[in-house]
C-alpha cells in the first residue's frame, strides 16, 4: 500500500466505472483524497476552487455536456497544474497520440486499466508535472533576468550618452568659443589666425563625432519623438554612411508602444542595417511599416548576396541570435528570411495580442 497525499479528481458519468477506478485506487493508495465529477461543468466548478489543489485528474472522454478534444482542451485550461490522464473506452491511437501533444500525461484503454497501471501512471503523471511546472518557473526566471538586463544596459548606454552629449559637448563648444575671440585678437599674426581656424574646424568636426557618438548609443529621437522617428533617422544615417539607397514605406501612423518594445524594435532594426552595411553588398534596401493584422509589421529587405540556411542557422552569430532573443523579450514573431544572391529579408510583427505593448493612439 503507497502512502501520500494524493489529491485526486474523477471526472466520469458512468457510475459502475467510477467504482472501478475508485476501487482501482484505493487497492494502490492509502487513502486518498478523491473528488467526483460527473459533467465538464461539474468538474470545471471544482477546477476553478483553489482550494481543491488537486495533483491529478482522471477524465473520461464522453460527458454530457462535453466530449473529446474539445473537452481535453477545456480541462487542461483549468487544469491548474493538475496532471491529466485520459480514461477512454476507444481505441484510436491517433487520437491517444493528439491528447498527449495537446499536454495530457497519458492515454489509457479502460479495458487495459489495472490498478497498478493506473497508480504507475499517476505516480508518474504528477512527477512530470511537477518537472514541466519547475522547468517553466525557471524558464519565466531567465527571461525576467533577460529583461532586467536589457533594461540596465539600456539605462546605462543612456547615462552615457548623456554625459557625452552634455559634458564633453559643453566643453568643446567653451573652447571654440575661446578659441574664436583669441582669433579676434588684433596682435596675432596671420599665420596663428591659420592655426586657429583649422582648430576650429577640427572642433567643429569632434563635436560631429560625439554627437553622433551619443545618437548610436541611444538615440535622444526614440525618447523624444518616438519609434518611427527614431527608425526614419537610422535609414538616413545608413543611406548618409554607406551611400547604399533606402527606400523607406510606411502605411500606418504610430501606434503607442510600450518603451521597453519601442527600444527594442529600434534595436532589431539597427542590427539589420549594420549587417546590410557590413556584410550584404547591397545596393538597396527597402524598409517597409505597416499594419497587418491589427498588429505593427516591419520588414526590412536588401537586394544583397544573402545567405545560405546554414549560415542563417548558425545559432553562434550574436547578431542574428540577438535579434531574435529581443523579438522573443517583447512577444514579437521574427522572420530572417534569405538566399545566396536573393539578399535577405528581415520581418518582424509585433501583434496585438502583447496588448502591454501596443494600443492605437
Ligand atoms: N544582410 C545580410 N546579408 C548577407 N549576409 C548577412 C546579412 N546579415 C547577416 N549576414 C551573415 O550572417 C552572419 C551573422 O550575422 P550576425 O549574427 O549579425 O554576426 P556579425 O554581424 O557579428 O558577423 C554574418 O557574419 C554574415 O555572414
Ligand atoms: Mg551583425
């Protein structure tokens, strides 16, 4: 006889096999805890209670009121970290093969159930569970770490960018400033004036360097003016740095977007016209934004060299792995679409459904 507590919901209408499965159990088990269910609703009424806490559910598959995949998919929702063991009089084993992928821990025949098989079944059942629930919990724990992370490197490039934009610029322009009224000055002789010009001018181009410096860090228009803005100004750097043409196409006004997406959008984005300039040979690129399905829709296509899949496989290249990890931080679907000499296709959507990150202004 096993001992433990097993907290155990029955949900079946046909009382002779309830007994047996009853009977079944409490052959295996020192008492255990078991609940009856004789409808889906009756069953969903003792799911929603928390106070049940229930390891494992045996469900037969013809209720009432519900039968089939329909009525796996409405325990499971309400299943609540239940295991869930599929009780059924027919065999189908395509059918038994589609309950498990739907996330049922196992499918039996009643005419094969025995007690031991059936308390193996639950034994295992609630341990792999427990194991998925574990795996998930940690799995939520890398990703809020992922997040934070992000967050901090954000903050940081901005505080950055800041000092260099404030600080440094500030300094430089005070020494242009000297530098002209000691130009004004009637005792230098022309050959200093010269001098003093071409330092001017060097000043004038650091001042360029940082400034654009600050803007690749974080770029002020993204905070300012928002993401399209921000994206608007990246294409016009790129066309401005690599004299490759940028076509640029948007249908939709922008949508309000959550900052931690906006950053990230930009972020995938920047990465895409980096890799174009650096490895496509393109000649064009065309950025399109749009709306599709309710959703934000960003593709961004080069008329490059492309890749081959291997290539575009290769989970060690940062970038691409980068680009798709932001995707994932934001609940946006990504697309790296490419071909040797057919250039490559970057598509991203950011849907509706992540409704913390976008709404319509
Ligand atoms: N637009 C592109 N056109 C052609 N090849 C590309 C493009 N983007 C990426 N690649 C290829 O994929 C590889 C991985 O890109 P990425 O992960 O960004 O790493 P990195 O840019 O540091 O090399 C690049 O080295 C390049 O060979
Ligand atoms: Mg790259």
């Amino acid at each position: 006889m096993n001992r433990g507590e097993y907290n155990i919901l029955v949900i079946e209408d046909n009382p002779g096999d309830f007994a047996l499965v009853e009977e079944f159990l409490l052959e295996q088990i020192e008492s255990p805890r078991i609940k009856s269910a004789k409808s889906y609703a009756e069953a969903r009424d003792l799911l929603n209670d928390q106070f049940h806490g229930f390891d494992v559910i045996l469900l037969d598959l013809s209720l009432p009121d519900k039968t089939g995949i329909l009525l796996i998919q409405d325990i499971l929702e309400v299943a609540a970290g239940a295991a869930v063991i599929v009780l059924t009089g027919y065999s189908d084993l395509s059918f038994g093969v589609k309950s498990l992928s739907l996330g049922v821990s196992d499918y039996i025949l009643k005419d094969e159930l025995s007690s031991l098989s059936l308390y193996k079944s639950l034994v295992y059942g609630i341990e792999r569970r427990r194991i998925i629930t574990a795996l998930e919990e940690s799995e939520k724990r890398a990703r809020n770490f992922a997040q934070q992370l992000n967050n901090a490197v954000e903050e940081e490039r901005k505080g950055i960018a800041r000092e260099i934009h404030d600080e440094f610029g500030q300094q430089l322009s005070g020494l242009k400033m000297l530098l002209a009224s000691l130009k004004r000055s009637t005792s230098l002789g022309s050959d200093a004036e010269t001098t003093i010009e071409a330092m001017v001018s060097d000043l004038d181009n650091s001042i360029l360097t940082l400034r654009r410096i600050a803007s690749e860090l974080r770029p002020v228009l993204i905070d300012k003016l928002g993401l399209f803005a921000a994206i608007e100004w990246l294409a016009g750097e790129f066309k401005k740095k690599t004299g490759i043409g940028c076509d640029m196409y948007v249908d939709i006004s922008q949508p309000t977007i959550g900052k931690m997406a906006e950053i990230n959008v930009f972020r995938i984005c920047q990465e895409a016209f980096t890799n174009i300039a650096r490895h496509s040979g393109a000649t064009n690129v065309t950025l399109k934004i749009s709306n599709e399905d309710e959703g934000l829709f960003i593709s961004i296509a080069d008329n490059g060299k492309g890749m081959t899949e291997e290539a575009l496989q290769k989970n060690l290249s940062m970038g691409l792995l980068n680009m798709k990890e932001r995707a994932n931080l934001i609940g946006a679907e990504i697309d790296i679409k490419s071909a040797p000499e057919k250039g490559t296709k970057i598509e991203l959507k950011l849907g509706i459904h992540a409704e913390e990150n976008i709404s319509s202004r």
